[in-house]
DNA sequence: GTCTATAGAATGATAGAC
DNA sequence: GTCTATCATTCTATAGAC
C-alpha cells in the first residue's frame, strides 16, 4: 500500500519527492536548461541563453516558469527523483550488507548515465544552497547519507561514506575518464567501490 | 641548479607556474576573492561584492585588477602553485612507490587545509574552463595526471587514478565531514587512500 | 590607492497583443 | 504558447579628480 516509514530508512510520503508532469514546452526548456547549467553552471547561466538554446524569447520561457529557480528546482526535482527510484530500489530486499551494494551498484548507474549534469547537482553553489535550505531535499539527503553510513557515525565511517560517495560523483566528472564509454567506467567504478567498501 | 626535465616528471622552467608578488591592496581582494567564490563560484560573485567585502569602491579593484578574469587568474596561480610545489616535494626523492605516497600526503595536507576552496578549484565551470584553456595550467595538470597515473594510461589505472583524486577533493567538501577538525580528517584521509592504492 | 560619476550592455522579470 | 516592448536593476569597465 503506502511506503514503510520505519526507523532506519524511507520518508513518510508527504516528505517524499513527488514526480511532476511536464508539458511539451517545459520539457523543452529544460532539457535546454540542464545543457547550459552543466556547461556554464547555474549562475553562468542566464535566461537569454536558454531562450535562444530553445529558439524563443525570455518570455515565453517566463510563461513555462514563473523564475529562474523554478527551472533550477525543477530539474533537481527530476535528477534527485531519479536518486530517489534508485534508493528505493536498493532497500527493497531489506538489510544486510546486499542493500549497500545495491545501492552503490543503481547510484553508478545513474551518475554515470548522467555524467554531464552530476557535477552541477553535486557541487553548484546555488544547488548546494537550494539542497541545504529545501526541507524535502534535507529529507531526502538525510536518508540517502543514512544508508551510506548503515548507521554509524563516527569520524571513521562519515570519512568513509564521504569517500565512496564523492569517489562515484568526482570520477564520472574527471577528465582522465572523459574518453571512456559508459559501460566500460561503469565496470571499473563498480569493481573499485566494492573494494572501497 | 636548473630543475629536471625528464621523460617522467617535471616541466622545463618556462613551463612552471610563476609564483606572482601582491601589493597589500591586491592581497586584500585577493583574500576576499577566495572567499566570495568558494560560498557563490566564480560567476555568482561580482565585482560589486568584491568591493563591498573589502571595504572600497569598484574602481578601487579595477585598478589593482584589470578584469574581474585577472582576479581568477591570480588566485588559481595562487593555488596551483601551492601544488606545485607539493608535487615537487614529492618527487624530490625520485622514483618508486613512496613517490605516489608522498604526492598523496601532500596533496591531502593541502586539500585539507585549503577546505573551503577546492570545491571552487575543481569544480566551478569558469575555473574549469580557464584550466582547460591556458597552456601552464594544461602542462601543470598533465604533470600531476601523470604522476598520479605512473605511467599507465589504461582504463583502469584512469579510474583509479580519476577515483584517488576527486575522493580526496570530495570529501574534504562533503556535508558529511563539515564538522570534523583537520587532523582527525587528515588522518583518516591517508589512511583510506593508501588502502585505495 | 581610493574616490565620484558614468557609459553601455546584460540581467531577471512583467504587461499586453496575437 | 509565443511575441514585441519595456522596466528597474545590476553588471563589467572606464575617465578623471584627489
């Protein structure tokens, strides 16, 4: 029926992230926008480009989002709510130490299948901040560093967590990685995060 | 007397990284630079806020920088040339695996102690660019690469590589490890990457 | 080294026609 | 859903006085 919300994981579902519907010209702009943000990240981005990326005026982007960061939040919407599916999918078969590599496995699927915008989610200032100040972000991020920790959290294991997860998101942003094909980082990261683990 | 430069390792002098001098006034906005860019990147901090940070008018900072681009220069010069010289301790006692143990000392001492910063440095897309684009920067990074590499430049040997550097950059930003001091975090840092090693 | 004052372009955002 | 036209504000950058 309804999601679990017991202690050790899942949100209630008013706090989970709800999947929104996009018209056409909405998801125009954007699939425009997370090009630009990627590129030129939020801030270096201005509406203007987007409109012309689109190939219309700033107002008619202005009748699909009231601001800016309207678009900004609806794209996080869209990649965390992604996250979200794939933790999700991870703690099906509860507990044990399967639902971390679940998880690590389904969390480089997605980073590497969205290498471009993964870097902009991580570490964009206007997202960190739009992250940090959001409550249903807060929820989410809390429960995702949750099940990273697996419940500790001493100095060691928060050191630990944070390395595999910034590991899985810096690698699929460097360079030295640029040329390889999906499948192939997708193997070698894998192959390393267990050993992380 | 000249440095090295040798098949594996160093650049020619006219390659190295110039270490600039400031006058008090540059300094000033320099310091209040860093520290704009690292909480809103590069393009989310104008000149206005520069000035305001420091305590003059934006006139006052056109005349000891030319461009707002001339500040950026300036303090990645700044950055980078810590490193070099952190890759230069390194290799100082050339050769074998306590090279690449060195070099990742250093490297975590410096990112450590320069937290706040290298989430900028490695991640903001006008930095970013300005890497990419300039010839120093270019051969510099390479220079590290390769020492990070050792030599092999398979998939596999990239992703570990790739993996060990945005690890420790990563984690030195990462929410989770906000509140712990710098030596508990230093040593918890070596300890992970050398096993990643 | 800093100021006032300003130029000229670009920014986010809105009103109203089609 | 898109347009033209416009607003107030901010942006980088410069000229010239002290």
């Amino acid at each position: 029926m309804s999601s679990r919300s017991t202690a050790t994981g899942s949100a209630a579902d008013a706090d989970r992230l709800a999947p929104a519907v996009h018209s056409a010209a909405q998801t125009r702009i954007l699939t425009a926008a997370r090009e630009l943000f990627a590129e030129h990240g939020v801030s270096g981005t201005s509406l203007q480009m987007i409109a012309d990326s689109v190939g219309v005026t700033k107002a008619a982007v202005y009748h699909q989002f009231k601001t800016k960061e309207a678009i900004v939040v609806a794209l996080v919407d869209m990649e965390l709510g992604q996250l979200q599916l794939a933790l999700d999918a991870a703690q099906e078969g509860r507990g044990g130490p399967d639902e971390l590599v679940a998880l690590m496995t389904q969390v480089i699927d997605l980073a590497v299948s969205r290498r471009r915008m993964v870097r902009t989610l991580l570490y964009d200032p206007v997202i960190v901040r739009l992250l940090a100040e959001h409550r249903p972000y807060q929820v989410f991020m809390r429960r995702l560093f949750g099940a990273l920790l697996g419940g500790a959290t001493d100095p060691k294991a928060r050191v630990r967590a944070a390395m595999v997860a910034s590991a899985i998101g810096g690698v699929v942003t460097h360079p030295l990685v640029a040329a390889l094909d999906d499948s192939t980082l997708r193997a070698e990261l894998i192959d390393l995060a267990q050993r992380l683990m």
